[in-house]
C-alpha cells in the first residue's frame, strides 16, 4: 500500500466517525421541549406550585401535578395560572379539579362515605395479613404437638407395613 491510499483511508473513516457524533448529537436535540412560559408574577407561581403539590397528577398517579411533566399536567398547571390572575382562591381552584376530576386528584382526600374504604384499606390489609399469620402459626403448633395417626411420635421414622 503506498502512503496516500493510507492517508485517505484514515481520513475517510474519521470523516465517518465524525458524521455519526455529529448525527447522534443531533437526534438528541429533537428530543428536547421548549420549557412553558412561568407566571410573570413570582408569587403568584409559587402560589401555584404550592397548590399544585397538593394534587395528584392523573396520567402519572404518584407524582404532584408539581412534579409532573405529563401533557395533562402542563395543562392544569396553566389552567391554575389563569384561574389564579381571574382571581380564584385555592380553596376555589381544589373545587374546581375536585368536581372535574374526583377526590383522586388530592393526595389527601377528605374522610366521607366514598373514601372509607380508602382511608381504612391499609389497617384492614393489616389485620388480614396478621391473622393469616396467626392462623398460620397456631397450626404448624398443633400439628408438631399431635401425635402421628400411627402411634409414633411426630416426624419418626416408624413405619408398620
């Protein structure tokens, strides 16, 4: 091989390798959103975050509408905004997601008839679980102090054929 087939080579695969970083960068700056405008009003954003933090977001179930990037979450967050410069108070805002969406939407719903079972699921989950365990347990009692049906002791080795 002579020296310049060598340094084309060598250029050609850097040019490639190049071309891929280049292409791989640029497939990662798609992916990225445009951040939504915040409140022009600091207060009032904190005002609602505050509130936000306080209800559940739907699509994602274990994150706050404050924690959420989910579409819907976005929504109600500027839906809060905007009921925020109208002038509606927090209490106001809770009704309003409450009556849309359910008692769901708060992390801490309120003790009524509909949310009992809610309220009271995990004692109840609990108590099932401790009296498995004791049932469990005062029968593996009484099976080792009974004696075998054959008239050996528990767990011998007599066997009458």
């Amino acid at each position: 091989m002579n020296r310049q087939s060598l340094t084309w080579k060598s250029w050609r695969s850097a040019s490639v390798a190049l071309f891929m970083v280049m292409l791989s960068l640029a497939a990662t700056v798609s992916w990225g959103k445009v951040a939504m405008p915040l409140a022009a009003d600091p207060a009032l954003e904190l005002r609602m975050m505050t509130l936000a933090a306080e209800l559940r977001c739907l699509v994602c179930q274990n994150q706050s509408l404050a924690e959420s990037n989910a579409e819907l979450a976005v929504d109600l967050r500027q839906l809060m905004r905007q009921q925020m410069r109208q002038g509606a108070s927090n209490q106001d805002i809770i009704d309003y997601m409450v009556a849309r969406y359910g008692d769901f939407v708060l992390y801490r719903p309120p003790l009524k008839a509909s949310t009992v079972l809610l309220w009271s699921g995990p004692v109840m989950l609990l108590l099932l679980g401790l009296g498995l365990q004791w049932r469990t347990i005062r029968r593996q009692r009484t099976n080792q102090a009974a004696p075998d049906s054959r008239g050996g002791e528990p767990g011998s080795a007599k066997e009458t054929a």
